[in-house]
C-alpha cells in the first residue's frame, strides 16, 4: 500500500504549517517513526517558507499566488516535492551546503533552508525551471512504528 496527496496552496505563510500538520497526520496515521516524521516536516516547512518567500514569478497572475507541494510515501521512501513560479535559485558558486550560492553569515535569520533540508533528507534534488519558477525534491528511508500500516516486510 502507498499513500500520495499533492497540495495546490496560495504563497501565504499560513499555508506553511497547513502543509505540515497534513504531513505529520499522514505518516502518523501510516506509522512512520516519529522522528522520522519530525525530520521530514522540518525539512517540508523549510521549503514551503521558501516557496512563499521567493517562489512569485514577476507577474500578478494565480500561478504566482501559489505553489505546490506533493508528498509520496511508499514502502521503505517518503519523496517530497515543492515546486514554485519564482526565479529560481542562484547558480551554485560553492558554499557549506550543495544548493547555496554563499553560506549565510552566522547572524542572518534566513538563508539556511537549503542546507537545513539537505541534513534532514536521505537525497535533495533542485531543479531550476526558467520562467517557471523551482523545484525542491527530496526522499528520506522510512522507519516504522510496530504494526504499521504501511510497513515493508
């Protein structure tokens, strides 16, 4: 058995912890370890607040207002993916993380979400879509609670 569900959400923060607490309810209910579960949503919050930061295109249009977040949880893999309308990322030009432009200053209050996913995920794929907008992937190895629904055998 596997369980998939994809979100067509508008660009507004209150959307960041609606796609959480939907996460959360889904691997709770299949039986994912918790904190496997708490990894993931981490790791999916980060990228829906950079879809909501970053992920307008240059228009006004509803492709703008809104991004999309599809998650897929199937045997032993959960592959979550955001996609946005906004410019992209940077070209990569080094950094502490793969996906960062320049590591952020120890004092900045945003700039970490790329390498904050990167550490919480199994594998991160970014996928920069001229003139329509990014994509972040990522995938995380399952753990499961005792009598799961969906666990592998």
């Amino acid at each position: 058995m596997s369980i998939w569900w994809s979100l067509h959400l508008r660009r507004d923060a209150a959307s960041v912890p609606l796609a959480r607490r939907l996460l959360l309810g889904t691997m709770e209910t299949a039986g994912v370890d918790p904190d496997i579960s708490y990894d993931l949503s981490v790791a999916l919050s980060e990228a829906c607040a950079n879809a909501v930061e970053h992920g307008g295109g240059q228009g006004a249009g509803e492709a703008s207002a809104a991004y999309r977040v599809t998650a897929y949880l199937d045997g032993e893999k959960c592959r979550i993916e955001v996609a946005d309308s906004g410019p992209g990322f940077p070209v990569r030009r080094g950094g502490q993380c793969a996906h960062a432009a320049q590591p952020p200053p120890p004092t900045a209050e945003s700039g970490r979400g790329l390498c904050l996913i990167e550490q919480l995920a199994d594998h991160v794929h970014v996928r920069n879509r001229p003139g329509r907008g990014a994509v972040v992937s990522f995938d995380k190895i399952l753990k499961w609670r005792e009598g799961a629904l969906l666990k592998v055998s």
